[in-house]
C-alpha cells in the first residue's frame, strides 16, 4: 500500500532533518519541504481517481459541470494554502503562515460566491 511508503519517507526525512538540524537548520526547511512534494507527486494518481468519480456522480445526477469546477478550486486552495502554511510553520514563521491561511480563506470565499449566490437566488424563490 502506498501509505506504507509514505509513512516510510516520512520518517526517514523526519530523522534526516533532526540529524542535520543540529549541524544546519536550514537543511529541514528544505528536506520538508522536497519530503511535501514527493508526498503530493505518490497521491496525485489517487487525487485523479476521485476527481473522475466526483465527475461521475455529478453526471449521473445532472449537477453543472460549473460546480464541479469551483468545489475542486476550493478543495486545491485549501490544500496548497494549508501545505504551505505548515512549512512556514516548520521554518519558524507563524506569522507568514497565519497570513497565508487568512489569504487561502479569502480566495476560497470569492471562488465560491457563485454557488453562494445560486443557493441564495433558491431561497429566495422558495421564499416567494
């Protein structure tokens, strides 16, 4: 299973950057951070099977293709703000890291005011 290999790198880079912290701090920035995208790169064929059976099931229930579209950006925002701020986090640099989710949080919102707007224009027409 591919969590054992991931969970095997995760502990080799994790006593890898314990080691060379000592000697080199800034060696654990970067071995977390090529550790991070050698992670993303092992699960990014299992990302494209759900993608393609979120796909699916909004097909076969007639959901606009739209929609899809904007919860995947929501879903890649939320992952890439969150991996980034961890790093930051593991650099030191909570503040940039705070920054970060708040940006990551902003964009989700504005990426989702369609739907938003969609369900608010619903109500208002059972409402009416």
């Amino acid at each position: 299973m591919a969590i054992f290999q991931i969970v095997a790198i995760g502990f080799v880079s994790t006593i890898l950057i314990l080691v060379l912290k000592k000697q080199n701090p800034e060696f654990g920035i970067y071995i977390s951070m090529i550790t991070g995208i050698i992670i993303f790169f092992m699960i990014l064929s299992q990302l494209e099977v759900v993608i393609n059976v979120l796909s699916d099931i909004a097909d076969r229930i007639n959901l606009n293709a739209g929609y899809i579209k904007i919860i995947f950006k929501i879903i890649g925002i939320a992952y890439i703000s969150e991996f980034g701020a961890e790093i930051c986090k593991d650099a030191d640099q909570r503040a940039i890291a705070m920054k970060i989710e708040f940006a990551g949080k902003i964009l989700i919102l504005v990426v989702s005011l369609p739907i938003v707007m969609t369900l608010l224009d619903l109500v208002s027409k059972l409402l009416s």
